[in-house]
C-alpha cells in the first residue's frame, strides 16, 4: 500500500480507503491476518497513531475484526461484494460407493517408503541440483528411468531420450503442439477412449478423429482407410474395453506409421496391473523410430506427484524438449531424485507388487459379486488395470441406469461417456474397483444390481 503524502486527504483516510478497497475486491481475503499496527506503521514510514486510527475505523464499519492484543483480522463477509462470497470450488456431489474407472486407491501409497526416498534425495543432492536443470530432468533420474523401463517393459530408450513430464496430461498437451506447429490436422483416438484427451488435442489446435475398438485392439484397417496424422493407443490394456491389441495389429499398425511417416503415441497406463501373465512388451521396443511412449506413476504411487516420462522418437526430440522447457522448465528434481532412489532400492517395485495383490483380490471379489447379484450382464476385458467393462442386458438404456445409480449415491460412468464416434455399442459401464474397499464391493453391487432393475 503507497500513501501520497503530496495530496491534502489524511494518511489514516488514505490508509483506510486503501484496506477497504482490498477487502471489497477479494485481495484481502475473509479471515486473513493483517499487520499489527506497529509492524504496518514501520512499514509505510508513519506513526502507530494514523494505523490505529484506520483499523478502528475499518473495525467500527465491520470490515475488521479488532481483538485486544492481537492482530486485526479480516471480518467474514464485512464488506464483500456478493461474488467474492460465492463458493469458489465446485461441490462434488457426495457418494456411497465410487466406482471411478480412471483412478488409484491412493490411500495405498506408501508414504514411509516415499518420505525415506525424498530424505535420502535431499542429502545425497549437490547444490548443482538446486539450480535450473536440464528441462529433460535430472540425468541420474532419467539414467535410472531407461534402465527400469528397458527390463521390466522393453522400452528401448538412452537417458537423452527420455523426458520427465508431469504426468500423461502435459505428454500429449506438450505432443500436440509439437504436432499442430508441424502441420498435422488430425490425430486419432481408439473409439472408445478417454474423453479428457480429446479436449487437449482440440486446445492445441488439432482434430480428434474416431477409430474403432474391437476386443484385438485397435481397427488398423480403419486407420489406414481416416488417415490421421498420428494416432493415441493404449496397447496393453485398452480403455476402456480391456482389450489388448493383437499381435497381427501391432505389427499392423507400426507398419502404417512407418509408410505414412506418422506418430504413434503410446499410453502404458497400467500394464504394472496384469494378474493372470505378463504383460505384453510395448509397441516403442518395436520401433522407437516412430513411437512417443508414455507412463507415470499416476496408478502406481499417486497422481498428485504428477511425475511420468517420455520416450520420444528422435526426430522429434529437441522440439519436445523445447516444448517442455517453455511449459514450465522442468519438473521438480528432487521429486525426480526421490524417485529414482526408489527404483535403485527395489522399492517401487515392491510398492507395485503391494497394490498388484490388494487390486487382484478386489477384482475377484468384484467379479464374484457381479455374477452373484447381476448374473445377466456379462464382463468383458483382460485380468489387469484397475477397471472391468460391464455388458448390461439388451436393450438396456445406459443413461437410465447410471441416473438411478446416482440417485443410489453411487458413481459411475457408462460406456456412452467415452464414445468419440457415431458408432454403435453394446450398453455398458465402466466399473472401477481401486477405491472400493474389500469389504464393501458385495453392497456396492447390490446398490448397483437395484439400479439397474430400476432403470429397466
């Protein structure tokens, strides 16, 4: 706050004036703690008296709170305009039982191992690593990254080729750009998808276009026939269908990207999560000439860390880490330390083979369940990742069913959510079980098997 001291208005009017006006335009915010009439008046250069007067002013027209020997605090509502009053975040309406397909049980993450990595980070860390770093990421992180992903998922990846990035939404954002100021029009989608990622392909300028899904993956014969400039796939364990793409298909469709000169970016969400075998190698291993490749530890740890990595085909290499750079900089180092300390210490590895038995045991438990109290839909999708694909009876109206869920305080989405396309499906929902404890998945189904009647 600047006092004119060239003006004939009063400084404790101006001061006054000057904290009501922050008060009303929500820069001061209800409950905040000003100065004390002291520490305010070294500050501006005036004696005590002119702040003691302003705050007993503001405090006799209820825009303060004035308590004997502490600070002034800004009254509730004294004096807010009614905009600044309104809840600022959205309410999510509350549920019972939440069948969300897209998220981890973060109450999993383990918090001890993960405070003992960042510790050991920050002491081990030379003060080089507090700086500005590589926008790539830090290099004994990435150096760690090319090693794991090379022999647990068959990633062939040096640590220059590899980005740290915070999490698959800024991949594909950072992608698309990259994409969009090459001249690309088009990207493509496997039909159904996830519906977040065809809003980020339209921000960055480009138009997401449908390729229909069948339970061997993606329909390559149909790219072929659209076309796209490059095209989104999540090979291992495709959502929402829990299909895997079929082996003809991959060499299919890497084909195609290598005649059309095209991108294929690779989404490898959750293949930690395959409970009957190993997962299937990535398409990147295959041909890392034309494939962007992409994991976090979104489902593994938790999404709040926003930390995932890159594996970018080098053609496009400087451009993304240029893309990346002027994105934010680089992602937090010491997070990225951390990190890697706990794939050296083999306990990321074993955090992941924590959650793989907890995930496995509620899916046993949710396919007993649905063939108990909904033995007239059927569960399509491979044994992996945190989600089942529920087929509802013919004729079943998927919109109906998911509102009397609702109206049963549960969450879920219906197949219809994730559809980018025109074409038919099959009624059906997408039911998460990361965040359904063991013991209510039996009453979840229940809730959800009246739902269903209800809406039939």
């Amino acid at each position: 706050m600047a006092l004119d001291r060239d003006v004939r208005t009063p400084l404790r009017r101006q001061l006054e004036i000057a904290i009501r006006d922050a008060i009303r335009t929500g820069r001061l915010r209800p409950g905040v703690r000003l100065p004390s009439s002291r520490d305010l008046a070294r500050g501006l250069g005036v004696s005590r008296g002119v702040v003691v007067d302003a705050y007993d002013a503001l405090g006799a027209q209820g825009f303060l709170v004035l308590r004997d020997r502490a600070v002034p605090l800004v009254a509730p509502s004294g004096g807010m305009p009614a905009v600044a009053r309104e809840v600022e975040e959205p309410v999510v309406p509350s549920c019972i039982f939440d069948f969300t397909a897209t998220t981890p049980d973060v109450s999993l993450f383990g918090r001890r191992a993960w405070l003992r990595a960042f510790e050991q980070a920050l002491r081990a860390a030379p003060d080089a690593d507090l700086d500005y770093g590589d926008p790539r990421g830090a290099l004994d992180a990435r150096r760690v990254l090319a090693d794991y992903l090379g022999r647990v998922r068959g990633v062939v990846a040096s640590p220059a080729a590899i980005t740290v990035v915070q999490g698959f939404s800024q991949a594909i954002d950072i992608g698309f750009r990259l994409l969009a100021a090459s001249g690309a029009r088009r990207v493509g989608f496997e039909d159904p998808s996830l519906d977040e990622q065809w809003e980020t392909a339209r921000r960055a300028g480009l138009q997401p276009v449908p390729i229909p899904v069948d339970m061997d993956g993606i329909r390559v014969d149909e790219l072929r026939a659209i076309d796209p400039d490059a095209v989104v796939v999540t090979p291992a364990h495709q959502f929402p269908t829990g299909s895997v793409l079929a082996p003809a298909r991959r060499r299919a469709l890497l084909d195609w990207a290598a005649d059309r000169g095209a991108l294929v970016i690779e989404d490898d969400y959750d293949a930690e999560f395959r409970y009957d075998r190993t997962p299937v190698g990535t398409l990147q291993g295959l041909d890392p000439a034309h494939v962007l490749y992409v994991g976090t530890v979104s489902k593994t740890l938790a999404p709040s860390l926003r930390l995932g990595w890159t594996v970018v085909p080098p053609r496009l290499r400087d451009r993304f880490v240029e893309g990346k750079l002027y994105a934010d900089g680089g992602s937090p180092t010491l997070d990225q330390l951390a990190l890697a300390h706990l794939f050296t210490s083999g306990a990321y590895e074993q955090e992941v083979r924590r959650a793989r038995a907890v995930y496995r045991k509620r899916r046993d438990t949710l396919l007993d369940a649905l063939g108990s109290s909904l033995p007239e839909c059927r569960v399509v999708g491979i044994a992996a990742g945190l989600h089942v694909l529920l087929r509802l009876p013919p004729g079943s109206d998927e919109a109906a069913v998911v509102a009397a869920a609702e109206g049963r305080r549960l969450r879920v989405r219906a197949l219809g959510d994730f559809r980018l396309g025109d074409a038919s499906f099959d009624a059906a929902l997408v039911l998460g079980y990361a965040r359904l404890s063991q013991p209510a998945i039996a009453p979840a189904v229940r809730e959800l098997a009246a739902a269903v009647s209800a809406a039939s």
